[in-house]
C-alpha cells in the first residue's frame, strides 16, 4: 500500500514539475539575460502600461543636441520624483554622441534597426535621431513616440530648423514637443510650445546649444502630464509652413551682386562655423572666414560700385568685398593655405604679385550662381540631421 502511494505520489510531483517548469520557461525570461543587438543587460519589466508617471521610455538619438534630453531623462531615474521609471536607448553609431552618452552610464543600447519593444515601454521619445519611424514601432507603443524639435511649428519643418531660423533672420522661434506620425517629418499634433527670442549676432551653434536645453526641460514637463497634453494636443497649422533642408556647400557660394550685407551677415552666422563661405578669384577657389560684418569703405570711382571688388583695410587687417549694397568685412582667407587678410593682400593683390599695378578684374572675387557649380570643384559636405 505504502509503495503504491508513493508511486502515485511521484508521479502527480512529476507532472506538477513538468508543468512549472514549461509555464515558467513559456512567462519568463532571466533578468540577466543579454540581447545579441545590445551593449548592455536588458532588465525585466512589466508589460503592463502605466497611467502615470514613472514612465517607461525608449530614447531614439543621435547628437549633442539629443544629449541634453537624454541626460535629464537619465537624471530622473535616481530623483526623489521619478518621471522615468527605465530608460534604453536607440542610436546609430558608436560614434555619435548619444551612444557615448548611453555607453558610460550603463544605459541600454540598442542598434538601429533592431529594437525590441515587446510591451516593455510606455512612450517613445525622438531626438535628433536621423531616421524616419514606421507605423508598426510607434504603435507598440501605448503613449507613442514624442518628438523635441527646435521651431515653433508648422514653421521650419525638416531636419535643419536651427540653421534656417538664422539664416532667414527670424527673431523668434522656440521648440515644439509633438507626437510623431510614421514616415513623415514634423506634421504631428502639438502637445506642448515655448516660444524664444532669438539675441542679436546668435549664430546657429549657439541657438542650437540654448534649445537643446529649452527642448529637454519641455520634454519633462510634458511627461509629467503626458496623458492631459495627448488629451488636449492640436493639430498643426495649414498655415505657415515652411520646409529647413540639409544645409550643404552649394549655399556657401556667394552671389555679390545679389546678396546684401545683412543677407551675408545672416548667412555667415548660420553655416560658416560649418562651411566656410566661397567664392572664386582668378579662376580658383577661396574660402573666406572671420567674418567681421560691414565695412565703411571710401572708395571712389568704379571698383567701389562693381560687386565683388576687393580691398584690404589696414586698420582692421581685414579684407573688405562689396557685395549688393555695401562692403563685408573677412579676416581670414584660404586659397591653397590660410592665410590672414594682410598676407592675401600683400601675396595676391600687390602690384608685386603682378610686376604691375593690378588691375580692376584682378581685384574682383566672382560670383557662383546656381546651374554654374559644376565648373568649380566643392565638398560633398551635409549638415543636418532630422529631429525626428
């Protein structure tokens, strides 16, 4: 009898074990577990998709400006009032700074385009990340994906709004958090604007830096109340739009008959930290840089009303060009090295240079029209990388 039992006994414990043991193999994944796309473990988390902050975030980034966010999204894991709950992170590269970032605080990296979302996350958040998102990722997540982007849009759509705002001389912008539609660029509902002045002489690298941190401060107050800023969010303006491409060396090339001083000046301060402005003399390539702005120059007679006419102001070692209606000032010339204002001069434009006086034609910098670039040798330099 006693044997018996024990065999039926034995055999309801095996068939409860090989019952557990199945479901928990089938439920659950070990905590350790490590990814074969990431640089860091995957920690176990709920599928269960919170009402409320502490959030569940996947962070979709690329460059310094995305670095901002990313730091005040990692800032909030250890605060006393946690609006992530976890954070991993998409990026492209080893390279780009967001993976640096992620890399030396331990933060989950995942390699585009392998993202694992699974139910793990609550809400995406876009910034500077370079790659348009598909329907079937954002739809996975229950918040969906939100985006930072440095405009008050519909205005400056693209990946270059930064540049575009000091080129075209606007002294007013500011950064909009918005949902992302799938495969489209910047036209999803507004949750959330700051509007910003832009200060005087503000070069793109400076307005960049300035947003960045306006953008990441937003983006917190909006997940505070994520689910009121989806509930009241609106749908962008008709109105108003406008389109920031690439900035890339074709816009570098100056047009002295057309383009004014001030034009020069905006032009400068938005892409020259990038791309040195251009133009031709004597058949070659000279990049000009150090911008100093508009010159009072008292020339008389025909070289001071021919566009492009050069001269070198001693007083402030810069070499001075006039364009559409008045002279720009540059400090700083490259031809086949760099040179400052007074050595181009006393190199090029000295009547040494020449065995005679130069001549009126050999004091003209040329333009560069648009459907004339072929004939001149140019980087394949781009700037510009998508918000979203």
């Amino acid at each position: 009898m006693w044997t018996l039992n024990y065999n039926v006994r034995t055999s309801g414990l095996r068939v409860l074990y090989a019952f557990f043991n199945h479901s928990f193999k089938k439920e659950f994944k070990p905590c350790t577990k490590r990814v074969y796309y990431s640089s860091h473990p995957v920690q176990c988390h709920s599928t269960h998709t919170a009402s409320k902050p502490p959030w569940r975030v996947l962070f979709f980034g690329s460059d310094d400006f995305a670095v901002e966010s990313l730091k005040l999204l990692h800032a909030s894991l250890e605060s006393n009032e946690r609006v992530v709950d976890t954070l991993e992170v998409v990026t492209l590269t080893e390279s780009a700074p967001v993976w640096r970032y992620a890399n030396q605080h331990q933060l989950n990296v995942h390699d585009w385009p392998n993202v694992d979302v699974n139910g793990r996350f609550d809400v995406g958040v876009v910034v500077s990340f370079g790659c348009l998102l598909k329907d079937n990722l954002i739809n996975q997540l229950p918040y969906g994906i939100l985006n930072v982007h440095p405009s008050l849009l519909p205005r400056w759509r693209g990946p270059a709004p930064v540049f575009h705002t000091i080129l075209q001389g606007d002294t007013l912008t500011g950064v909009s958090i918005m949902q992302i539609q799938p495969l489209r660029f910047d036209v999803g509902p507004i949750l959330q604007q700051e509007l910003y002045e832009v200060p005087p002489n503000c070069t793109a690298d400076e307005l960049g830096q300035t947003l960045a941190v306006v953008g990441a401060r937003l983006l917190m107050d909006t997940l505070k109340n994520l689910p009121e800023r989806i509930s009241k969010r609106k749908v962008q303006a008709k109105e108003g739009a406008t389109f920031a491409p690439k900035i890339s060396v074709p816009m570098s090339w100056l047009v002295w008959e057309d383009q004014t001083c001030v034009q020069i000046d905006h032009l400068y301060r938005a892409i020259g930290s990038r791309i040195p402005l251009r133009t031709i003399w004597m058949g070659r390539t000279v990049k000009l840089s150090d911008f100093v702005g508009k010159c009072n120059v008292s020339l008389t007679g025909v070289q001071s009303s021919v566009p492009g006419s050069i001269c070198f102001l001693k007083e402030i070692n810069s070499l001075a060009v006039r364009c559409k209606d008045g002279w720009v000032g540059f400090k700083t010339v490259k031809l086949k090295k760099r040179l400052s204002a007074a050595d181009f001069y006393n190199g090029y434009l000295h009547q040494s240079f020449f065995g005679t006086s130069p001549t009126a034609t050999d004091c003209v910098f040329q333009s560069v029209k648009a459907g004339t670039l072929k004939s001149h040798k140019t980087d394949s330099y781009v700037m510009g990388k998508s918000t979203q």
